[in-house]
C-alpha cells in the first residue's frame, strides 16, 4: 500500500497574480486565471480587489435614459422620454424646447462651425436639435430622419439609410447649399451588395468610420473633392451605433460574432477577447440590440444582455494589463465620458457616476472562482493539507473562502474559513475528510464590500500513480 508522504517540508505553491476571467479550457487556462469572476477588478492588480461603487446622479427617471451627453466637456445632458434634461447643482432640470424628441437611442456632437458659440447636436432618426447652453432648438435645414451625428473635418455629418450627409464647410446648420467647391454641403451613398443601410458613423483624427451590421467601410480626406471611401471588410460590421469606441487611438468594435480590435490599418482583430467569447456566444440575441460599449480612457465596458432584456452583464477591459473582469448588478445602456469621469444611463431611468465602495449605499457582492488544479497527471489524486492568503478585509466588509473537488459546478462547495479583518496573513486548514481523494481541487473566494488579495498560498499533496 503507498503510503502519503510527510507533510512537513512540503513547499507551497503561491499565487500573488491575478489576471481576471477566462472562459477558455478550465484545465489549459493559467493558475492566475479565474473560471468565474463577479465585480473585481485588475485596480490593484497584480493584487485581486472588489471593483468601485456608484452613485446614482439625482432623482431617477420615469422612463429609460434614452442618451448621455457632455456640452463643452462640462456640462451632463441626457434625454429621457423624449425629454431633455441638463444636470446642476445636484438635480436634474428639462431644458427650454427640449420636449417631444421621441424614445429612440440619440448620438450627440459638439460643434461651433457658425454658431455663436459651440452647440452640442443631437440626432436621434426623428429628432435633429442643437442646445446652446440655454434652450434646445430644431437644427435649420437638417436632413429628415438624420441620425448618428458627428463632428468630422469642419463639418457635421449624419446618415440617412444608405446616406452619408455631412454640411456647409464650418456651418452647422447649412445642409443644402450647393455651389460647386468644396464648402459644398452633399452626401455619398454607401452601397453594399446585402443592401445594408448604415446603422452607426464614428469620427476619428484622420478619418471617419462608417458601419453596417455586417460591413465597415473608411472615409478619408477633408474636403469634397479629395473624400475617399473605401470598404475595409463585408464580414464584420456593429451591433448598432452605441457599439464602437475609440481608446487610445484604437477602436473596440463590439460585431454579433465579437468583440475586436480596430487599429484602422489592420483588419479588425478579436484575438484579444477570446477568453471571454463565451459572453457574446450566450448573450440574449434576442435582446442584443441593447449592448453598447463606453470608456473611462483605460477601461473598456461592454455591455450586454445575457438574460434580461436589457444589458445585465457589462464586461470590463483593462487596457494596461490585458485584463478581462465581469461586472453584475449594473444595467447601463448608455454613456459619456466627461472630463475624467464616466457617466452611465440604465433602462430604469438612472444616471450613476462610478466611484466609492459601495453602490449607491447597497454592499457589493464578489466572487471569484479558481480553474481545477491537478497533479503532474491529471489521472492522479491530490489533497490540500492547508492554505494561506494575505488579506485586507475592512470593517464592514466579509470573506469567506470555499473548496471543492469537483472540476466544475457549484454542488460541493466547503466552507475554509471566514475572514474579517483589516491586512493580514490567515492560515487556513483544509477539512481533509471532505476533500479528499479527488483528482482536481478549486478554491472560491466570496464575499461583500472591499476586499483586496495579495496572495494565497496551497500545500499540496499528491499521491502516486498505481
């Protein structure tokens, strides 16, 4: 009979980085990867930390925030209802002529171009508007049914089914003059073979991009005469115009096969996302029409539905370390980024501003879900004698930490220990009754409100081969 070997010099494995979700292979994936993972965040990375509050902006809504704008980088706006409403001075109040503009998703543009100061435009397919500071006002000559406004190379631009319109060189509400030289107001038809219209336009420095649901297509030039348009794929498009965002001069396309990469010169590219495919893969199709993506200028949120009709689940993207977290218990549909604070809108009819420990006073539940750690050989057995973590777990906040030997599921989870406590180190033995002679073990971190880990340790033991 083999016999286990002593336990006391054995040395343990330690685990002081983690690197967020992956819905890969459980037995490929990394050891710092988490098979499950519910509202942490890579802030303190390489340390695993609960992700930030919010707080909710004002009375609600009656209805679902329909868009989020900033005028002059300054100044919160958002429609409602077919209401729109500026934010000061700790509430929210309608604006003089901003009523009756519909429930339809609304894109939004700052531009001075003839104006007596900078407007923000707003296009929503039925609404085409401008706010000075002041009132809200029609935008004179505006094309009917103008929607996805942007502001590109002195000119704003919108489409109208298979349309590009853009106007007057520097005049924001001249549509139509037409005198033959490149201050002209016109349009360029964007064909596709499937007959496509254009569903979202987004600006960039040196050029804009114009989407359809399966085909993206670049504008390039400044003026009439020297426009380019050409056609970077016919297999990838976007979900709708709340799907594309531009960090750091790349753009994250969210298309109904993926989430990817755009650098402008290069094929949109979803290798970044593979390991949290999984996500688009199971999403609600039904209700996908509600994903949008937004940025704080490091993180990427996409948001979507994977049960609800509306986006339950918004997957976070740390673009300094490569990290992908998935957050619950939001339900954003859409966004702004004002100065150096993001702003979201939800279907309920709140704005929140990301920030704090807790959302909006309610405690934060997290969880995090280890992949199957073996032996050598998978056919092998292997225990955990005993575990350590170093942990901060503040007044108010609580950990509990869970084992179980089974590769997936959560029918056998063991209750370790209970952590409270600010930082320190926890020695944790592990119930060897329960878990004993399994082939793969797991640990589960769970808990409410802020709490950071540095390392975990495990004393493994593994029994041999016969």
């Amino acid at each position: 009979m083999e016999y286990w070997p002593s336990v006391k010099s054995k040395k343990p494995t330690i685990q002081r980085e983690f690197r967020g979700v992956n819905k890969l292979d459980s037995f490929s994936i990394g050891d710092s990867y988490a098979t499950e993972a519910t509202n942490l965040t890579s802030s303190k990375y390489p340390a695993l930390t609960t992700r930030s509050g919010f707080s909710l902006l004002g009375s609600g809504f009656v209805a679902a925030v329909n868009g989020l704008g900033a005028w002059k980088d300054s100044e919160l706006q958002a429609i409602s209802n077919g209401t729109w409403y500026k934010y000061s001075g700790g509430a929210w109040s309608g604006v003089t002529g901003g009523t009756g503009l519909g429930t339809t998703d609304a894109s939004f543009a700052n531009f001075k171009g003839g104006f007596a100061g900078i407007n923000l435009i707003m296009a929503n397919g039925t609404s085409f508007k401008k706010y000075d500071g002041a009132t809200v006002s029609n935008l004179a000559t505006a094309p009917a049914g103008g929607n996805y406004v942007e502001q590109f190379a002195d000119r704003l631009w919108c489409a109208v089914g298979n349309d590009l319109k853009y106007t007057a060189y520097r005049v924001g509400d001249d549509w139509t003059t037409i005198n033959g030289d490149d201050a002209d107001s016109g349009f360029i038809t964007v064909e596709t073979p499937n007959g496509e219209t254009i569903n979202s336009v987004k600006a960039g420095l040196s050029a804009m991009t114009v989407f359809k649901p399966s085909s993206i297509h670049k504008l390039m030039g400044y003026a009439p005469s020297d426009y380019t348009l050409i056609t970077v794929t016919r297999e990838i498009g976007v979900i709708n115009n709340k799907c594309a965002v531009t960090i750091q001069g790349v753009m994250y396309i969210l298309d109904d096969t993926g989430l990817y990469q755009y650098y402008g010169s290069t094929l949109p590219d979803k290798t970044f996302s593979e390991v949290v495919q999984y996500y688009i893969d199971n999403m609600n199709k039904a209700a996908a029409s509600t994903c949008f993506l937004t940025s704080d200028g490091r993180y990427l949120y996409a948001a979507i539905p994977m049960i609800a009709s509306t986006p339950d689940t918004l997957l976070v993207y740390d673009t300094q370390f490569k990290i992908w977290n998935v957050y619950k218990d939001w339900s954003p549909t859409c966004g702004v980024k004002m100065g150096n604070d993001l702003y979201l809108g939800d279907s309920t009819g709140k704005v929140i501003k990301p920030s704090g420990t807790t959302d909006n006073g309610a405690a934060i539940a997290f969880k995090w879900v280890s992949k199957p750690f073996g032996a050598g050989s998978m056919n092998q057995r292997i225990r955990w004698y005993r575990m350590h973590l170093v942990v901060d777990v503040p007044v108010g906040s609580s950990l509990t930490v869970y084992v179980s030997k089974s590769p997936s599921g959560d029918s056998d989870w063991t209750t370790v220990q209970t952590i409270t406590g600010t930082l320190q180190s926890v020695r944790m033995p592990v119930n060897l009754g329960a878990l004993a002679m399994g082939n793969w073990l797991r640990v589960k971190f769970e808990g409410l409100g802020p709490v950071s880990i540095y390392e975990w340790d495990r004393e493994q033991e593994e029994m041999p081969l016969i």
